[in-house]
C-alpha cells in the first residue's frame, strides 16, 4: 500500500463539503491541530464532525466550528467549562448534535472498520438517547440497536508513524484515534515524526499502515 507523505495542506484537500469527518482527541489531548487548521483554511463546509467532543477554547475543532463549517457535530461530551463556539452556535440554532455515549460512540466506529451491520448495546435503554432505535430483549435484558459511524475522512494525531503508514500514539493520545483510523474511507495521520520502515518495534505498533493514507509530519 502504498502512504502520501505531505503538508497539511496537501493532505485535506479531499475533504469535500458535506463530508462526515471524524477528528481524534480526547479534550485536547491527541487532536490533530495542523490538520484542523488546514481544513479551515481549505474552505470544506456543511461538514459532520465526529468526535469525543465539540471544542475547546478558540482552538482545533473549536476552530472550526467558529468559521462556520460544521453542520453537525456528534459526540460524548459536547459541554465543558470552555466549550463555548459549540454552545453558543448550538443555542443560536446554527449546528446540529447527535449526543453517543462515548463507549457506544467508539464502538460505532469499531463496527464500522469491522463490518458489522449493527449491534445491540444496553446503554441508553430507557433515556431519551433511546428514542426511535430499536430494542430487544436478550437474556432478561434490554438493549438498544446501534449502527455503525463510516467517516469519508479522518483526521489523527499519532506520536510517530514510519512511511509505511504503521502509527504508534503515545500515551492518551491514542485515544480515538485507532478506531477512526479503521472507520474512514480515507485517513490522515499527522505525527510528530515519520521514520523509515523498520524504524518502529513491529511490537509497539497500534495502527497498521493498511488503514492510512496520508502522514503529515508535525513536530509536538
């Protein structure tokens, strides 16, 4: 297979308007900043953002929310102490939100680089999340039918990845960023470093090349 090396520039220029885009990150931790800010600068809109959460402060998806280029934004936590672009869009009317749990949230993608159809989860039965899913009882249990989240693209932080396209994370920055990298028709990983084949512990490697198309190389 064979991995893009580029600029950030270069690497977002296939997102398309109306894309579903999932961007790694837990808070600030692991999100992918060259690559949001060379998505703002591409000029893509009436995206649909997929990702733990919906912002914080001015910067990274927050950002983006701020120029106006997201549509719908679907995550966990969509509310923080400086969540405040979402909130204040959200309030005015001017962006959708589809709230997941986030365990849920994670395995939708999971389904989706799986190939699974849809599975059955107990989160959420009986909440308002549940409204309008269907739900069986299994084993004296309720569950909740859940489908998969396919992005077209998806945007990644990773500490090191080699050309190759094989990414290693480093610490909570692994995060989301291994099942969206599965789940996206096309991923953009951005690192900190790039090295050549052989130059990481075979051992030590979380995605495989396989799922990656595009490195950017970005020092922390």
């Amino acid at each position: 297979m064979s991995v893009l090396v580029c600029g950030a520039a270069e690497a977002v220029t296939a997102v398309r308007d109306g894309d579903t885009v999932l961007v790694g990150g837990f808070g600030l931790a692991g999100m992918p900043f060259a690559l949001i800010d060379a998505l703002i600068d591409h000029g893509a809109g009436e995206l649909t953002v997929v990702s733990n959460n919906a912002g914080n402060g001015d910067t990274g998806l927050a950002a983006l929310l701020a120029a106006g280029r997201v549509r719908k934004v679907i995550c966990s936590f969509p509310r923080q102490s400086d969540s405040y672009v979402f909130d204040g869009l959200y309030r005015a009317g001017r962006i959708d939100l589809e709230v997941v749990p986030q365990g849920t949230l994670a395995e939708r993608m999971r389904a989706a680089g799986a190939g699974i159809g849809a599975f059955y989860c107990p989160t959420g039965v009986g909440t308002p999340l549940a409204e309008g899913k269907e739900t069986r009882r299994i084993d004296g249990r309720d569950y909740v039918l859940e489908h998969p989240i396919r992005g077209d693209v998806a945007l990644i932080r990773a500490h090191v990845g080699d050309r190759a396209g094989n990414l290693v994370y480093r610490k909570t920055a692994r995060n989301f960023g291994p099942v969206m990298a599965t789940a996206a028709a096309l991923t953009i990983a951005e690192v900190g470093r790039v090295v050549e084949p052989g130059g990481l512990d075979p051992e030590a490697v979380v995605t495989p090349g396989i799922y990656v198309d595009r490195l950017v190389e970005v020092a922390a």
